[in-house]
C-alpha cells in the first residue's frame, strides 16, 4: 500500500534538515514507498563510469540524490513562503491543497 504525501512531482519545496539545508529546488520525481523525493540541483552524488560503447571517455557522472520528504516543506506559488500543507474540498468537491502559512495563522 502508498501512503499519501504532501509533496508531489513539480512543487518548489524548501529543504529543512541536512546539509542541503535552507535551499530550495523543483521536485523532479517522488517515491512513495520509501518516502523520498529528489530535488533538482540539491543532494547531488557523484559516481564513477567506466569507458561504454554508448560513452566511450567514461568518467565522472554527477546525479540528484533522494531526500526523505519528512526534510522537505513546500512553498505557495503566491507567496514564496513556506509553511505546511492543508487540503479543502472545492466547489466540485475534490480536495484542493494549500500552504498553510504562518502570517494567515497569526490573524
């Protein structure tokens, strides 16, 4: 069984732990099952090839790691703040998510 996520493929997510910490990227695939997201630009590993008919030099190949989405928060597109993520129903009735932001709370 998947469980449910708050972030999903495409969001700006800001990073919260780890030494990626405070910066923020689009997120370019998530795993549900393990519960991780990999983030353009951030986390990046670095892994060594070796000489290929299809890359014959070989060499050094640099690619976005996974981070635990539990590290990540997402960011409203209106704003650029981030905060947590609530769900309403919408006038069809389907759940619609939004950033619950600390500035809408403190009213």
């Amino acid at each position: 069984m998947l469980k449910k996520t708050h972030i999903k493929k495409g969001d700006m997510v800001k990073v919260l732990a780890g030494e990626e910490r405070t910066k923020q990227g689009r997120v370019l695939e998530v795993d549900r099952v393990n519960m991780r997201a990999v983030v353009e630009g951030l986390n990046i590993n670095r892994k060594h090839s070796k000489p290929t008919t299809a890359n014959p030099q070989g060499g050094i190949v640099e690619k976005e790691g996974a981070i635990h989405i539990s590290n990540l928060m997402l960011i409203d597109a209106k704003t650029g703040t981030p905060g947590r993520v609530g769900r309403k129903a919408d006038k069809e009735g389907k759940l619609e998510r939004y950033v619950k932001s600390k500035k809408k709370a403190a009213k």
